[in-house]
C-alpha cells in the first residue's frame, strides 16, 4: 500500500475540506436533522487554523489525499495531570473512495501520535461523527473510548406538551444568575460521583457565571428556583456555530422534582421561546459518562457526533 504520510499544511485544505464535506453528507443520511448549509467556509477557516498546529498528518495516496488528521495543543491538564491535544469535528477525514477507511484512519493515527508522544503529550481525544462505524470502530480498537457527544433536533419537528401546573416557567435576566448558583453547585458534585468521575475547574466555573452569549431559562415553585437549563450561541464544534442555532450547555433540576414532568416542561418553555425568534434548530452536548443525562437528551435529540478519548501510558518514552 503505496501511502506517504506528511505534515498536514495549506496546501492540502482545498481537498480536506472536500473530504470533511463528504462525511458530513454521510451524517445527514442518518441525522437529517442537521442545518441543511454549506459549511464550506467554516471547514476552510478551521483547518488552516489547523494547519498552524504541531500535530497533523495527511496521508497521499498516488498524489491525492486520502485522508487527514490534526491535532490542536498541548495544553497542560488535559484530561488528567499530563499534556494533551484535541482534533475537533472536521479536524480528520478520511476518503470513501479508499479501499479501507478504518486502516487509513489507524495509521494516520500511528503516525500523528509517534510524533505528540516525543514531546512527553500522553493525552489525547477527538471528535467524530456518531455513524461512522468503521472510523469508529477503528479509533476504539486503538484503545480510545466514547466520553461525550453532540445532539441535534430541527425545532420545527418538536412537539412537547407540558401542565405546568404550579410550576412557574421564564428565562432569568443576566442579574439574577446568581439564583441557580445552589443547583449548579449540585450538577457538580453529580459530575464527581460515580460512574462520571467529572472534577470541575473552579476558576472556568465561575467564568460560566460571565458568559456574555450565556442564556438561563428557569423553573420556580413557591419563590425557589427548583431547575434550570442554559443555552449558549455556540458549542463546540462548526455545526453549533450556525447563525440559527442554539446550544444547551448545562442543566439541573432538584431532586424532589424529577419524574414529574418538570424538565420536560421547561425544555418545551425553551422550545416555544425559539420558535418566536425565528430560531431553526437547537443543539445539546452531553457527557456520555453521565447515563442521566444521556437518557433524558436521548428523547428529543439524535446524536451526530462522539468524541473519543484515550490516555497513553505516560511511562513510554520514545
């Protein structure tokens, strides 16, 4: 297999960008809900942002490429006490046209992390598509496993009825965020138990609080705020940054109030808001680890994407 492995640089963007394009039409075939736009410009701006970086290799086959991978870091406490580098969505590809796509991806991994692991980097993650199962099952065998994922739903398709009942739904001016400090702290401690074993950066926790794009919809009962759910312009990979979508980046609801309707409730509250200002689609990140989480999202919004981490033994030295 005639394959040459090089430095990811500009020169390649043009046909990486086409390769990226081609899996996020493959996605859509299994989330149609996805923005049905050219995010041609937004790849392009990425991956020369990318092409800056330490770590990336794109693999040529006969003098086309055939597929890509790059990495962005170091950066110190990375999933741990150790360095580590992230790939975002669009930061690989790898071609349908190539005969075996999970080998390609397999390789290029093995050679993007001969070259992170010389400079003492031992973790590492990226971002896939959620129905790619040959990349995926490759990036698993290579000891990576599944810590989160992004979910999409187009909100003309939702329909949730809700009975407030006593309950008082509304979206808190930016004064009042103090209010859900207490239910915040509690989704923290929930993140620190087990199985999710989450710890908390105290110092971007209270940054959260600041967040100019941040938006808090609230449920009260009696004059208490019993749950909230946030929502942010923009998540964590392109897709989110589309100009008619919205992101839920946080959620809690008291104990005393779940299986009774509540969260649903204000996700619908949520949902009507949106509807008014015109917004097309609504986007949600989750961890994985946290099966609450994932069962709750997993009744209104279809995955597009995994990310999957791996920490490398830091006793290896190359």
């Amino acid at each position: 297999m005639n394959i040459i492995f090089e430095k990811f640089s500009e020169k390649h963007i043009e046909e990486a960008v086409e390769l990226a394009l081609a899996e996020l039409e493959a996605e859509r075939t299994h989330c149609p809900d996805l923005p049905c736009v050219d995010f041609s410009e937004q790849l392009t701006g990425m991956l020369h942002w990318l092409s800056s970086q330490q770590f990336g290799k794109a693999a040529l086959y006969d003098g086309r490429l055939v597929g890509y991978l790059v990495f962005a870091g170091p950066w110190d406490g990375f999933f741990g006490d150790v360095k580590g580098v992230f790939s975002p969505l669009g930061g690989s590809a790898f071609s349908y046209e190539f005969k075996n796509r999970g080998r390609l991806a397999s390789m290029l991994f093995a050679s993007a992390s001969e070259e992170f692991v010389k400079q003492a980097v031992f973790s590492c993650a990226l971002s896939r598509y959620a129905h790619d199962e040959e990349a995926a099952r490759s990036f698993v065998l290579n000891g990576f496993g599944i810590r989160c994922s992004d979910s999409v739903r187009e909100i003309s398709s939702f329909a949730i009825s809700y009975d407030p009942g006593n309950i008082h739904f509304a979206e808190l001016p930016p004064n009042e965020f103090e209010r859900i400090r207490e239910l915040r702290n509690g989704l923290v401690k929930h993140l620190e138990r087990a199985p999710v074993f989450f710890p908390t950066d105290m110092e971007r926790y209270e940054q959260w609080f600041k967040n100019g794009d941040l938006r808090v919809f609230a449920a009260e009962a009696d004059g208490e705020i019993i749950g909230f759910i946030s929502l942010e312009d923009e998540a964590e990979n392109f897709i989110t940054r589309h100009n008619t979508m919205k992101n839920i980046c946080g959620a809690y609801f008291d104990e005393k109030y779940r299986g009774k309707g509540t969260a649903q409730g204000l996700l619908g509250f949520i949902i009507e808001t949106l509807k008014a200002e015109g917004v097309t689609h609504l986007g949600v990140d989750c961890e994985t680890l946290n099966p609450t989480a994932l069962n709750f999202w997993g009744k209104y919004f279809g995955p597009y994407t995994y990310s999957f981490a791996r920490r490398i033994d830091e006793r290896i030295v190359l």
